[in-house]
C-alpha cells in the first residue's frame, strides 16, 4: 500500500541526500502516516484510514463525518 495520507493527500517528498564529499544520492522524505479506526455513529460502524499526523489534527478539528463525506465528494473510498 503506498505512504499517502487520505484526508489530506500527503505523499512522499523526493530529493537527493548529499554527503560530505557532495556526492548526491535520491532520497525519500517520508510523511508520518498512521492506520488509525474511526467510529462512524452515521452508519453504525468503525472505518479504517490511513492519516498523516496533520489529518488526525484535522479529524479531531472538524470532525469525522465531514471528513469522510468531504472524501467521499472526492472519490475516495471509505
């Protein structure tokens, strides 16, 4: 399954790391994605996300169910 957020999108920043020498190489900088379950008291049942730090903060701000149908709008499977 791929490092991507699903309440805000995050994905994978790329660069390269450089070395002392400056011999550069390709490098990943990776965003703190979590496999959190949230209770959904619409449907009766618990969903499973994948979400960054920053979209925890943003569920705990607005909301589950105007996150999930925000997502839903978007086309994400929930």
């Amino acid at each position: 399954m791929s490092v991507r957020c699903q309440v805000t999108g995050k994905k994978p920043g790329y660069g390269k790391q450089v070395s002392h020498s400056h011999v550069r190489t390709n490098r990943r900088w990776l965003p703190n994605v979590q496999r959190r379950r949230y209770w959904l008291p619409s449907e009766g049942r618990w969903v499973r996300l994948q979400v960054s730090t920053k979209g925890v903060k943003t569920i705990d701000k607005r909301g589950i169910e105007s996150v999930v149908d925000e997502m839903r709008a978007r086309g994400e499977r929930v």
